[in-house]
C-alpha cells in the first residue's frame, strides 16, 4: 500500500465564514458528519489528522507571518492515487464550503 498526504483546501473566506457563522448545533453536525465519515474509512486512514492553524513561511532569511488556503490534512493508504481519489467522493469537506481537496503520494526515502 502507498501512502497519500491529504490537504483539505478552501479559498480562506470560506474558512471565515464557517467560523464566523456556524451556531453551535451546526458545528456539532459538523464534527459528527466528520467522525462519522473517519469511522467509515478507518482502515485507509493511516493519520486521521487534524485542523491546521496559522501559517510560517520560512526562508534562509528568517520566519514571517503568511496564510494559505489548506484547513487541514490527513494521510491515508491506498493501491494507487485512483483509488485514495475515491475515498473523498463522499467526503464531509465539500458539503460546508466551496473547497477541494489535494492527494499527494508520500515517497519512500
């Protein structure tokens, strides 16, 4: 099995939003809709991951404050980049923003 890096992404306005104007009980349904979907890929999840907050861009000359539009990442086990593809079709990440997510597969060293 491989190994893919999972980004959760969205424009950074669409973040705002869903934090600005989920009520509580929204949010609840959000988090369930979300365990409930990591609980029906458990086997492919190799790290659930989590929510990622500010960003650091660093460079030889030091650190400075950035933004981007990744919310989150997670890493899962698939054959192919087909078939990890196919675990997000019903992923809870498109039902409450405008967002995409990114496969990447992790190269052994």
């Amino acid at each position: 099995m491989k190994k893919f890096l999972v980004l959760y992404k969205a424009p950074m306005e669409e973040f705002t939003k869903a934090m600005q104007t989920m009520k509580p009980e929204d949010q609840e349904a959000s988090k369930k809709e979300w365990m409930d979907w990591m609980t029906k890929n458990k086997p492919t999840l190799a790290d659930m991951g989590a929510p990622v907050g500010k960003t650091k861009i660093v460079t030889k000359a030091g650190a400075t404050d950035g933004h981007n539009d990744i919310g989150g990442y997670s890493v899962v086990q698939a054959d192919n980049a087909d078939d990890a593809a196919k675990i997000f079709a019903d992923s809870p990440h498109f039902t409450r923003m405008n967002g995409t997510i990114e496969l990447s597969e992790i190269m052994a060293m």
